[in-house]
C-alpha cells in the first residue's frame, strides 16, 4: 500500500469516539490488511501531526438471513491513535470536541 489515502478510509464519529478527543485520542477505520506502521506513516503524512500510538481492533461482520440465505456484513478494522502532547490536533475533529 503505497497511497496513505488507501491506507485509512474514514473517521468514526461516534460517542465514545468523542470522548477521546479531549486527550487527543481519535478513530480511524482503515484498511484490513494495513499494519500499525502504515496506519502512522499515513497520519502523519495526510494531516501533518506526531503519533505517539496506534492500537488496531478487527470486527467480525454480523450474520444476517433473509429466508434460507444466509451471508455476513464485511469486517472492518478500526485504528485507535494517541497523538504526542506536543503534536497539534487534527482540524477535522475541532468543532466536534465540545
């Protein structure tokens, strides 16, 4: 993966996701294959900030059936990433830490 575009696909805005940006803690849903190593080299080229951490969680996708056919929702892997205290935050996230 050469692109840090493809590396991390989007922000997740949720409450608890929310609760870490005082501390300057922010979620990332990225892709599966990508490593920690390419999820920080993506952060920090795409908005300019220094990572102190990157802890990954994967997700299974649910089960759901419709009649005798049965399938899962894809997985996803989320990045959950501590900044330095000297780093500055992220512009995307200012107006939601309120």
């Amino acid at each position: 993966m050469k692109d840090p575009h493809d590396v991390i696909l989007r922000p997740v805005l949720t409450e608890k996701a929310y609760d870490g940006l005082a501390d300057k803690r922010y979620v990332f849903e990225v892709h599966p294959s990508a490593n920690k190593i390419e999820i920080r080299q993506a952060l920090e080229s795409i908005f300019g900030v220094k990572v102190e951490r990157v802890n990954t969680l994967r997700t299974l996708g649910k089960i759901k059936r419709q009649n005798k056919t049965s399938g899962r929702t894809p997985e996803i892997k989320k990045a959950y990433v501590t900044l330095k205290k000297s780093s500055k935050t992220i512009e995307f996230f200012d107006g939601m830490a309120q």
